[in-house]
C-alpha cells in the first residue's frame, strides 16, 4: 500500500511499482505453477540470505483473483461490512472506491492497448 503523500511526491516511482507488481501478479496467474515455483527457488537461492525455501512446494497461487491485481470495490466491501457489523466503523463512514486506486496498474480497466 501507497500512501497518498509518497504517490503524490512520487508519481514515477509509484507507477513503476505497482507496474512491475501488477505484471508480477499476471506472469503469476498465467504461468504454471510448477514453473513459478522453480522461478521462486532460483530467486532464493541467487540472493544467498539464508532463507528457508521449504514452503515453496506447496506454493498453488498468489491469491488474487483479478487479472494483474486490479482492485474493485466488491474485494474491500466485504471489509468494510464486516468492520462495521463488528461496530468498528460506521454504516456509511468509509466508501470502498475512496480507498484505493488502480491508476498506476498496468491491467486496469480501460487503458487502451496501446498504453499497455
């Protein structure tokens, strides 16, 4: 998550980033999983920081539903309705569209082809 201020102060960082994570997500969703997982253990093993790779077997995907990580309100709704059935927010007091943004993703609906 970006906050307002960083995209603001740094709109060409911002859009590279959730570039490269929107492309990260698709290659992802679109590759198979026995190659994504190889892909994650090559990228383990070459940065050599001790880390433990074991879980990477079970790796199935990343579990975002949409093409390329796009956001809609639906995905934070349910959020929103379960903080407010549990009385943490308000009926009304957030708005799902007033909390994220997919101008920066490369999949998001709308962008021509040849923005892409």
């Amino acid at each position: 998550m970006l906050r307002e201020k960083f995209i603001k102060d740094n709109p060409n960082t911002a859009r590279k980033l959730v570039d490269g994570i929107s492309r990260a997500i698709q290659w992802a969703q679109t590759t198979p999983p026995d190659e994504v997982r190889a892909r994650f253990d090559r990228i383990i093993t070459e940065r050599k920081r001790n880390e433990d790779a074991s879980s990477i077997k079970y790796w199935k995907s990343t579990g975002v539903a949409s093409r390329g990580g796009v956001i809609s309100d639906a995905e934070l709704q349910v959020w929103i309705d379960w903080l407010v059935k549990d009385g943490l927010l308000k009926p009304g007091q957030i708005k799902a569209s007033d909390t994220y943004t997919n101008e920066f993703n490369y999949f998001r609906p709308g962008k021509t082809a040849e923005a892409r």
